[in-house]
C-alpha cells in the first residue's frame, strides 16, 4: 500500500529536486581552479597544482553525491504518488531480470567471470609503474628478492623508530603470502609488475564467482545468489583494487572460501581445508587473527547446536591454523623474540601516539615490550582503541561517494534487514564478521581504505533486501518495499561508471615525485656503493627502491645528534628533501653546514624544486 502522507511525498520529491539543481550549481562553481583564491586564503599558503588536483576529486565526489541522491529522491517522491509509475518501472527491470535467470549456472558463472576478468585486464593496461602505491611497490620488492634468492628482507626503512643493524634487513611488517606469489612470476616472465596485475585481476573476477556459491549456501536461493553475484561484479571499488598490487582482493578471496567450505557439512576434510585457508589469510592479511575466530565459532554453531561439538571441531580447525603458521612464527620469534611482533609504526603508534616509540634507537631485540601486542592493549585499554575508531571514522566518511554509501546507508539496510527479514538466523556469521571487521579496521588498523574487503558481505544482505522489495509483501512504515529497487540499482551503476571513468583517468597525484626518484636514482648511479643509502625527505621510500634498486631510508624527525648517528649508522651518502618538506628536516640540512653540500637540483613543477645533497 503506497504511504497517503502527501507532505512526505512532496518533501521528498522537492527535496530531489532541490539536490540536482545543487548539482548544476556545483558543476558550474564548485571548481579548484575557479575558487583558488579562496583556498589559498585559508590554508595560508598557495596549493601547488597537485594540491588543487586533489580537492577537485573531493568536489567530484560532492557532485556524484548531489547528482545520485537527487534522481534517487525523485524517483522515489514520484513512484509514492503515482503507484502506475512504480509498476511500470519495475515490470521493465522483470523484463531484463527473466533473461538473467534463464541461464543456467554454469553458463552464468562463466559470462560473469569472463566479463569481469576481461574488464580489469583492460582497465590494468591504464595502470603503470608511476602509479604504484607505497605498499605496492614494497610489495614487488619483496616479491623480486624471494626470487632472485635474497631471502625476504628489504631495501627500504619507512619506520625509523625501529632502527635495525644495517640496511638492508629482515621484513617484519609486511604479511608473506601476497610476495611469495609475485615471486612466482620470477619462473614466468621478470615483469613482476604486469605478473601482479595479472593475478590481482584474476582474483576480483573470482570474486562474484565466490559470493554466488556462498549467497546459495547461506539463502538457498537461486534468485538471491545471482542478484549478490551481480551487485559485487558492478561494485567499483573491487575493480579499483583489482588493477593495484596490494593483498586485500587475496584476503577477500579467502576469506570466502574459508565461509564456503565451513557452510558445507563439516566433515574432516572441510574443517582441515577451513584451518588451511584461515592459516593463508592470516599470511595474507594479520587481522584474520583476530576477525576469522568467531566467525568460525558461529559457523560451526549454525551448522550443529551440540556445544561439545562444536568445541572439538573449533579446536580442530585451530590445530590445523597453527600447524600451517608455525613456520612464519618461528621465523619472527628467532628475529624479535615475539612471536607476534608486528611493525610499531603501523599498530602501535595510531594507538599510543608518536611520543610513545620516538625514544626507541635501537636493534630489533631491544624493543619488545609487553604493549608492543597490540592485540593485548586493545583489551587493556579500550578507551584508546575507541578514541581512535571515532577518528578513522571521521576520516572514512569524509572520503568518496562509494565509501559514504557504504559507511551510511548499507548499515541502515543491514539493520533493516534483520529486524524486518525473514530467516535472517543464517546471517549471523556474516553479521558478526561484519561487525568484527569494522572493529578492527576502524579501531586498531591504522589505514581507512581496508573497509572495502567489507564490501561481499554487505552484497549478499542487499541481494537479500532486493529479492524481497521486488515483491509487495515487504512493507517499510507502510510504503510498497519495491519503491527502494531502482534506488539501490541507480546507485550502484552509478557508483560502477565513476569507478570505470576514474580508473581510466587515473593519475597518481605523487606521480611527479616518482618521475623525480627516476631521475635521482640516475643521478647516483655511478656514486653510490652497495652498502650506501639514500635518505629521503618522504614516506614514498619503497617507490624509490623499486625505481633505483638503491638502499633508502626515510628523514627522521629526530635533533641533528640523533641524526647524525643515523646518517653514519647506515652509510648514507645522499640526502633527498623537497620544497615541501617539514621545516625541521630543512633545519636539521642547515645545521649540518658544510658536511652537506648541494649537488643537484630538479622541478616537479611550477615553483616546487628538489634538491639532492652529498653527505661527506
């Protein structure tokens, strides 16, 4: 029964009205270039052209925003008055939907897998060298040495309150899975780099192949299991990520496989396969430590109430998980004296602040302290942990139309869903992963951009919601439920054409600075001996390594004494710093006088200079 609240219908259909014509005013005035004067008046300073490049990709998002929500709530404010409107409008989406359902399963499977595979191969083609990210080109790094025989070790030291023995030096931070199958590539071709794309696109298109199988476990139901199967393909973010070079398309991988073999009959050999997978998550990705536990425990339950049992086979699938990690604990133990010692600049500074590790000069074996675990402190002290959440959820929403949907609205329809859905028990595995996983990205890890591998979870619950709002029987305050189908399906296409239209015009803002390590790295080729490093005036230190093949550490924020014993310590030679460095690596190059002096200098772009200086 269609609401007979005329004033909602008009506020709502007013209120779309009203958001595209600020959308038209935004295209028009909302320009970096056009209120640059403004800008610079309240930073205080004038923004480099990069810097204006940037806030224009904020002020694209707020007109993608303007422009969805706007035809949204018209949409909607017309299909509540005009009930004709709505069942045209849904019997069209009926036409195409029957020729989706027709096919059968294996054929639906293998055109959604082709499509998307063939989909982020294109898009990976836009992708090169000088858009690699941080972890990316750390990640190759690693990926480079394992093959050529190195042992895992790098080149490059980011957290400088950590300071091992020399340069280069045992990993400790970066998960082992995700190098060791680039390294694989070594056998294949020596591009490590079109080798990562090309296995990272091949792991987002078995992404929806994945959901299908685990929405049809979970709901028995066909329609459902398509509709999540469809949702994840168009789902922007999993593309994005599917031409980068990072873990988290890996950790999504298993972590379905990991709920599909236990949604099954939990026979020894799915347990076994389920430890198995749980222990390559965990080397994928640390934080399945902590998620994948009780999403276990729950799936366990679901499939058998005897708690005795239930204990026994938890214990089972953890024997397994341990067994199969043994080796890499090991390792970190013989290196650290912690079994679970993960890098202090990621985990415990977001937590306990710079201050806290900033005193910490020192071997690896010198700085294991009980905090150190961040896992225990999390537990001690949860005020922090909290504190810290709100933070990254401030800087999460604040981020791009995908993650504010993802952020504001799908939580309302996940609770939707519970209270108003039916059979909604099967859920609680994936509701408690849900909701663990948002703990811990958003209160522990230190980088926002993880929540995506939140994103199948979330498609399965709307697959759910659609199959139902697609009929009248499902009521929202006494509106036809089929009111809010176009609306989810014009936000989610609209959401995958920006992500395909941004991939292809990606361009990475740092993109200078690379082109900069180039030219550097060319510079002290000849002059540079093997145990001589680079420092350098950025976080970018691995994108330089990869670039030059050069030991390199990043700038310490540390008094010219400490620093001076860093430079000697690791045999630096050359001193990187850009014109928008921090004023106290400016400092600390001044202080040093003549055992510094300039030996090149290079523009990234207009009225922003590098400088290189040799160290005597």
């Amino acid at each position: 029964m269609i609401s007979r609240n005329k004033k909602i219908q008009q506020i709502i259909y007013w209120l779309g009205a009203l958001l595209l014509s600020s959308f038209l005013v935004a295209c028009i005035f909302l320009r970096a270039s056009f209120l640059a004067p403004l800008i610079n008046q309240i930073r205080g300073h004038i923004v480099t052209p990069v810097g204006l490049e940037k806030i224009d990709t904020y002020f694209l998002s707020i007109k993608i925003l303007l422009f969805l929500w706007g035809v949204v709530f018209l949409y909607v404010g017309r299909a509540l008055k005009d009930p004709r409107f709505l069942e045209a409008s849904i019997g069209k989406l009926k036409t195409w939907w029957r020729w989706i359902i027709n096919l059968n399963t294996k054929k639906f499977l293998i055109i959604i897998f082709v499509v998307s595979f063939l989909l982020r191969i294109g898009l990976s083609l836009n992708f090169n060298e000088f858009n690699l990210s941080h972890d990316g080109a750390h990640y190759l790094s690693l990926a480079e040495s394992l093959a050529h025989g190195n042992g895992f070790i790098s080149h490059a030291l980011w957290a400088v309150y950590l300071l091992p023995d020399s340069i280069p030096f045992p990993d400790l931070y970066r998960a082992p899975l995700w190098p060791y199958l680039l390294s694989f590539g070594g056998f294949i071709t020596d591009n490590f780099f079109r080798f990562g794309l090309l296995i990272n696109s091949f792991f987002g298109a078995l992404v929806p192949v994945l959901l299908y199988l685990l929405t049809r476990s979970v709901t028995k139901s066909e329609q459902t299991a398509r509709i999540a199967a469809i949702i994840i393909f168009l789902n922007s973010a999993l593309i994005n990520w599917s031409t980068t070079l990072l873990t988290e398309l890996l950790y999504v991988v298993l972590v379905l496989l990991i709920l599909i073999f236990l949604y099954k009959k939990q026979t020894i050999d799915n347990l076994f396969i389920g430890g198995v997978l749980w222990a390559l998550a965990f080397l994928a990705r640390r934080e399945a430590l902590v998620v994948l536990p009780g999403v276990i425990i729950l799936i366990l339950w679901t499939r058998n109430r005897k708690f005795k049992a239930v204990c026994w086979r938890f214990i089972f699938v953890l024997a397994v998980f341990l067994i199969c990690i043994f080796p890499w604990l090991n390792r970190t133990y013989q290196l650290t004296g912690d079994v679970w010692y993960s890098d202090i600049k990621y985990h415990v500074v977001p937590v306990f602040g710079d201050d806290y590790v900033k005193d910490y000069i020192g071997s690896f074996r010198q700085l294991t302290p009980p905090e150190s675990n961040v896992f225990a402190f999390a537990i001690r002290n949860p005020v922090a942990v909290f504190r810290h959440a709100c933070q990254q959820c401030w800087d999460f929403i604040g981020d791009v139309p995908l993650k504010i949907f993802s952020s504001v609205f799908l939580p309302l329809l996940l609770l939707l869903g519970l209270w108003r859905g039916r059979r909604y028990r099967q859920f609680y595995p994936l509701y408690f992963f849900l909701c663990s996983s948002l703990i811990f990205y958003l209160g522990i890890s230190y980088a926002t951009r993880y929540i995506f591998v939140l994103v199948p979870v979330f498609a399965v619950f709307m697959a759910f919601f659609l199959e139902n709002w697609s009929t009248q029987n499902f009521k929202f305050f006494k509106w036809d439920g089929r009111v809010f189908v176009l609306p989810l399906i014009i936000v989610l296409s609209g959401a995958f054409i920006f992500g395909i239209k941004s991939n292809i015009e990606r361009n990475s803002f740092d993109q200078p600075k690379l082109v900069a390590f180039k030219k550097v790295a060319e510079k002290t080729k000849g002059g540079l001996a093997p145990d001589e490093a680079v420092m350098i005036s950025n976080d970018q230190i691995y994108q330089y390594h990869y670039f030059s093949g050069q030991n390199c550490l990043q700038f310490p924020d540390a008094n010219l004494t400490q620093l001076t014993d860093i430079i000697k310590k690791y045999k630096v030679r050359y001193m990187l710093i850009f014109a928008d460095s921090p004023k106290s690596h400016w400092q600390n190059i001044e202080e040093m006088g003549e055992q510094v002096k300039r030996v090149y200098q290079g523009n990234l772009f207009k009225e922003q200079y590098y400088y290189l200086y040799e160290v005597d």
